[in-house]
C-alpha cells in the first residue's frame, strides 16, 4: 500500500500510458508548451481517464483527487494531491 500523499510508478513509466513512447511524448509536449517542471503525470488526467484506467488495473494513484480551477473559458480541471493535515 501507498501513501495517500505520494505518487507511485511500478515501471519506467506509467502503467496508464499504453507505452514509455507515448509517455515520451507526452514529457516531450510539456517540455514544448513550457509547462511547469512540478507539472506531473497524475495532475493532467480526469476523473473519467482515472475510472477508466482503475477498470483496467493500470491506474497506480487510484488515491489522486480532482479539482475545478480558472474561470469563462480558461476553465478546467486537474489531479492534485491532498496535503497532509
């Protein structure tokens, strides 16, 4: 069992992501769109992605949480997890 505030992958990559070439690419459009270096894997997915991979037995931080953030059309919605109280 994990931690409930750390985030866990068994392999080279995530167990969500169909291979390390995908994974690849996806480090390699962060690294293009500038995207914060605290930017991780777990913070760019959704609820519907994260039921969808714990279905299939490939979602490794089944204990990541969701959150609205922005406004209008900048709306949208991240994986975080929760600090430690």
């Amino acid at each position: 069992m994990f931690g409930k505030n750390k985030v866990y992958f068994a392999g080279t990559y995530p167990a969500c992501f169909e291979s390390k070439k995908k994974y690849d690419e996806w480090k390699d459009a962060c690294r293009v769109s500038n995207s914060s270096p605290i930017a991780w894997v777990c913070s760019d997915c959704t609820p519907d992605f994260q039921h969808k991979m714990i279905g299939e037995g490939r979602c490794e931080n089944s204990h990541i949480s969701f959150r609205m953030f922005g406004k209008g059309p900048d709306r949208g919605i991240e994986g975080y997890l929760e600090s430690k109280k």
